[in-house]
C-alpha cells in the first residue's frame, strides 16, 4: 500500500493494518516517482485520480508496466500513461468506453468490499437539529460541487410543491459554495420559501448517520451521484431517488439498486424524479414499505468479495499479457 500522507481516521488506519506492506511517500513529485520505480512493480492501482492535485500529476507518468485506475474518482483520467479503467457492467451503458482514454474494464460485479455500516448509539434526531416530526424532510447531504444547475429547479419544485417540505442540505467546504447555491436556489424559491432550504453545518460522521437516519428521502443529484452517501442510506433502509444518466458518476446508485433487485427509487426523468420523491416523502405509510423492502435485500451490497476476487483475477490476465506478449 503507498500513501501520499499519514492515515487521520480510523478507516484510513484499518488499510495500514491490513496491508503486508505499508509506504508513506514523500511530498516531491520526483522523489515519488523515483521511489515507486524502485519497488519494481508489475501493476500500479490508482484508487481514484481527480480528488487530489498530486495523484493528478503522478498519472501523467509511467512507474509500472500496467496502471490502472478505479472510479474512486468517476471520470477518465485522461492520461495517454493510464492503460485501464476500472469499472463493472453494472455502472456503463453499452457505448462508455467512449467516455474513457483508458481501456475500460467492465468488470461483472462493483470491484468494492463495503463492510455493512452500523447506526452508531446516540446519533442527532430531527428535533436536534429544529425540525418537527410533522416536517417532510427531503435530503441532499452531497457536496455541493455535485449541484449541477438542472438540479435546482428540481429541487426547488419539490419544495414548492409540498408546504410541509424542508430541503435538507449540507455546508460547502468554502462559505463561498453554499452562498452560490443559496442564491440559485432563491432565484426559483423566493424569500420566503428559501427559508425552507437549510444547510447544515459540516457534520461528524455520526451527526451525518443520524441526518440519514431521520430525513424522509434521500435525494441523489443529477449527473453527479452519490457513492459512499448511498451506501450508507441502502445500509440504513433509507429510500434514494436517483436519475441514472449515460456516465458513470451518476450510475453508481443505479448499480447498487440494480444488485439488490430492486428498482422502485429509479426513474427515467425530471418530472418522474420530483412525483417520486414528493410521495416517499409525504406518504409515511409508502415511505415505511419501501424501507422495509430495501433492509430485506441490502444484505446483498455489503461484506462480499466477489468484485475483489474479479479484480484480482484481472490483474493476473493483464500481467500474463503484458509480459507474455514482450
């Protein structure tokens, strides 16, 4: 395992225990790639290559004779030195290896192991936050980078369209995001119905646990999806309604409904999305039945390494061509 920085929570810590070998790299680019070409490997694995600038860079580069990346990142790297993008039938439509540079991998399963997330004691419940248990609360707790601008009339008609409806939201990680996105989501709301859109403070992992927990539906954006978010909410039973469009960044719930067997949250279109959402979170006694199907199937998603063992056996076609073909 190479790390570009010291692990800071307990996740992060549980991969330096598992690793047989554990390597933090330095912070020049040079020193990094002369320390990776040293190790002699045969592939190099990108988790993602996008979330942080020097990853970024080290794509540009070739330190192994195979690298490969994964969807950690959903978008193609667009390196001309990355041979393969990581990624399974149940996240592309039939044409995606357009959407890449990369050779694409279309893996039969999500090359993911999630253990099953558990509801921590003692987490926030609405009244904790000034909601009433009369509110309809509708979900979006994504980073906002996520808003693409066709959400907000969306959500804005959600919330229009219901007057016990409240637009739960998260803070931008710069003041800057979620003034931008307040201002938008006034232009359509109004003054007065802006006051039903909050933006929660950024949260502890717990906090975040507890606003999944007590929203009534979750609310996956257009064109950009959520992945961790839906883990989490399908964990808990939560219903997420999500729009599946031609890229992987907004197929990554459809995927994991898909390995469920359970279709009932995914819709074709904008006004289908608001007429969905607007009943899960209005109608309790719906809401109650679409969350109980989804704890009888979720088991599904979480402790199986069937996608690992389908990576692992890639690799192994992969270092047999690279090195057979020489």
């Amino acid at each position: 395992m190479l790390s570009l920085r010291r692990p800071d929570d307990p996740f992060a810590e549980e991969f330096v225990r598992a690793a047989e070998h554990y390597i933090e790299l330095p912070n020049r680019p040079s020193e990094i790639l002369e320390r990776i070409r040293n190790l002699g490997l045969d592939v190099l694995f990108f988790n993602d290559v996008g979330m942080d600038p020097m990853t970024y860079s080290l794509a540009f580069s070739r330190s192994a004779p195979i690298q490969c990346v994964t969807w950690g990142h959903p978008v193609t790297t667009g390196s001309p030195e990355m041979d393969y993008f990581i990624s399974s039938d149940r996240l592309e439509i039939s044409t995606a290896q357009d959407h890449y540079c990369e050779e694409l991998v279309r893996l039969p399963e999500l090359a993911v192991y999630y253990p099953k997330p558990v509801l921590p004691t003692d987490v926030p419940n609405r009244q904790y936050f000034g909601f009433s248990a009369q509110d309809h609360l509708y979900g979006c707790p994504q980073t906002l980078f996520k808003f693409h601008p066709e959400f907000d009339g969306v959500l804005s008609e959600i919330v229009l369209r219901d007057p016990r409806g409240h637009l739960v939201l998260i803070e931008g990680r710069h003041p800057s995001w979620t003034a931008s996105l307040r201002r938008r989501l006034e232009r359509s709301l109004g003054k007065k119905n802006i006051e039903r859109v909050h933006f929660l403070p950024r949260l502890s992992w717990q906090e975040f646990m507890g606003v999944t927990q007590f929203v009534d539906v979750l609310l996956d954006p257009l064109h950009f999806g959520g992945g961790n978010t839906t883990y989490e909410a399908l964990a808990l039973g939560k219903p997420v309604v999500s729009l599946p469009g031609d890229f992987l960044r907004s197929r990554i719930t459809r995927a994991l409904y898909e390995r469920m067997g359970f279709n009932e949250c995914l819709v074709q279109s904008n006004d289908q999305y608001i007429e969905l959402a607007l009943r899960i979170g209005s109608d309790r006694e719906y809401s109650r039945f679409i969350s109980s199907s989804m704890l009888e199937l979720n088991h599904s998603l979480f402790d199986d390494l069937s996608g690992i063992r389908q990576l692992e056996d890639f690799w192994e076609h992969a270092v047999r061509l690279k090195f057979e073909t020489r």
